[in-house]
C-alpha cells in the first residue's frame, strides 16, 4: 500500500464515504473523473474498488481506457496498489441475489442458464436496475481477509444520468410493489444505503457552459426528490484565465476590432462563457462545487493529471 497522501480540500470529506456515484451527460468527463478519484483515493491509502455499469461484459469499457491494466471483468482485479475495477452488469446482480436466496448455490447456477428466465429478467421493468443494485451492494459487503470491508470505498461510474436516477427510484419503488420477501430485503438495504449520506455521496459532473449547467443543477433535483444526496457539482474543463479585469476589458477591445475567427477572440468567449457558467452554479446551487481545469493527454496520462490535481492541499 502507497503512503498516505493529501487531497484536494472540497473532495477530501467524500473518502470518508463507502459508495461514491459519479453521474452526469455523456461527454463531460464522468469516466475520467471516477478513474481519477480512485487512483487519489488509492493513492492516499484506501482499499478502493472503481466500478463502471455496463448492460454486459461484451460492451467495451471505457474505464479501461483511463485506468490501463486488466481488462475489467465482473469480478474485481487488480489494477494497481490499493486499486481494483470491475464490471456492474444486470446478470451478474441477477445471479448473486439467486444464490443468496434460493437454499442451494447450483439451483441459481441452473436459474441462470435458463435463457427464458433471463429474458424476463432483462425485460421486466426495473428488474435490470435492481440487478445493478444488487451487484453494488453485494461487492460494498464483500468482507477483507484481516476483517472490515474488502472494498473501504466503491466508486461507481454511471454511463448516463438515467442510470443515476433509476439506483435512486428502483429500491425504493420495490419496497411499495412488493411488501416482503428477498426482494423486498435487498431493495431495503438499497434504499437505507443510497439515501445515507455518511454512506453514499453523488457527484455530479458537467462542463462550464450553460446548457450543462443547467441539466446539472436538473439532475441534482431529480436526485434529491429521492432522497439521493449530490455532495458537489464538479465543473471539468474550466479554460484558464490568466487576465485580470483590467486585461480583459483591454484585450476584449482589442480583438473586437480583429476577425470573428482569430483564435484569441474564440477563447476569450470561452472564458467569458465559462464564467457565466460558474456563476449561474453559485446562484443556483447551494452545494460545494468544484473546478477542473483542462489537461492534456489521453487516457490514463489524463488519470494521473487529474489524480495529481485531486491529491494538491
């Protein structure tokens, strides 16, 4: 295990959580955000598993692209010291709850081989969704060989807000469906779990303009309403403004005399966008948020910057 090391100020208090959501549009940076913050997480001492939900193992994952290593799988792997990743798929949820409740293991083994059962269970509504939870709350009981949880913190990249929406509605609609019963026990864990906040974090992720913004700020209503508590807003590749007030009033003068497509005039309304982005989150949002600036790279090169961002006091 690495030494411990510090972390950026606004995320530090969300290691201190067992399950950590990281949401938001597709294209924002959710994947490269959730790989980072595991390997920060790692970094500084925690047993962290970094999960992506995926509807099956034949669907390239994309957290493989930022963390490198193994090629994840339904069953947790190592990728490097402190760090595991894995698949969330609805099967694998399916066939862990069957063996938890039916009395032998190869009955659910037998279950799952059906293939009309696991139509029903892909098609039914919600059943889907309640496997991915299941298969979430399966690995945070996982237990460590020297005792306590095998995974201290699970950091679940979700590919889309519905995604998000659905772990927050599903359990909570399975306990008013169906009364009693396994189902019913899991979907109560689930919900006492999801609607914990010294459990469960959820980090929202988007872009500093104002359309994503706004779905953002969308979002994190939609979450509350049930009872899924967004602990920041992280606003990913904010361009950097070196100009002070003064400056900018010069420059914007400037290159307002110069061609729409000079590439100065492009960015000083980008960063006069971005600004406005900022400061509609400050008035609508009364959460801590957070500001990443744009690095360069790809793949785990963009990991290790943003990591490396994360771990600064």
């Amino acid at each position: 295990m690495s030494a411990p090391a510090s972390l950026h100020c606004g995320l530090l208090p969300l290691v201190e959580r067992r399950l950590i959501i990281v949401t938001g549009k597709g294209g924002v940076g959710k994947t490269a955000l959730s790989a980072a913050m595991a390997t920060a997480y790692a970094q500084a001492g925690k047993r962290v598993l970094a999960a992506e939900i995926v509807p099956s193992v034949d669907v390239p994952s994309q957290l493989h692209e930022f963390l490198g290593g193994p090629v994840p799988e339904e069953e947790p792997a190592l990728v490097s010291d402190g760090l595991w990743v894995a698949l969330l798929t609805p099967s694998r949820g399916h066939l862990r709850f069957l063996q938890d409740t039916l009395p032998l293991r190869v009955l659910a083994d037998a279950a799952m081989r059906s293939q009309a059962l696991r139509k029903f269970l892909s098609a039914a509504p919600g059943f889907s969704d309640m496997g991915v939870m299941y298969g979430m709350l399966d690995l945070l009981r996982r237990p460590h060989p020297s005792g306590g949880p095998m995974f201290e913190i699970c950091i679940v990249d979700s590919p889309a807000t519905g995604h998000a929406l659905a772990l927050a509605q599903i359990p909570e609609f399975l306990t008013r469906v169906i009364p009693k019963g396994p189902i019913f026990r899991a979907a109560d864990e689930g919900v006492r779990i999801l609607t914990d906040p010294a459990m469960t974090a959820c980090v929202v992720v988007t872009l500093p303009e104002t359309l994503p913004v706004t779905e953002a700020i969308e979002l994190e209503k939609g979450l509350a309403k049930h009872g899924l508590k967004v602990s920041a807003i992280v606003i990913n590749r904010v361009p950097v403004d070196p100009f002070s007030g003064e400056e900018r009033s010069a420059l914007g003068s400037l290159l307002g005399q110069a061609s729409p497509h000079v590439f100065g005039q492009r960015e000083l309304r980008r960063i006069e966008r971005a600004d406005a982005a900022l400061a509609m989150v400050r008035d609508r949002y009364a959460q801590p948020t957070e500001r990443l600036p744009e690095v360069g790279g790809e793949g785990p090169e963009v990991t290790r910057a943003l990591a490396a961002l994360l771990r600064q006091p």
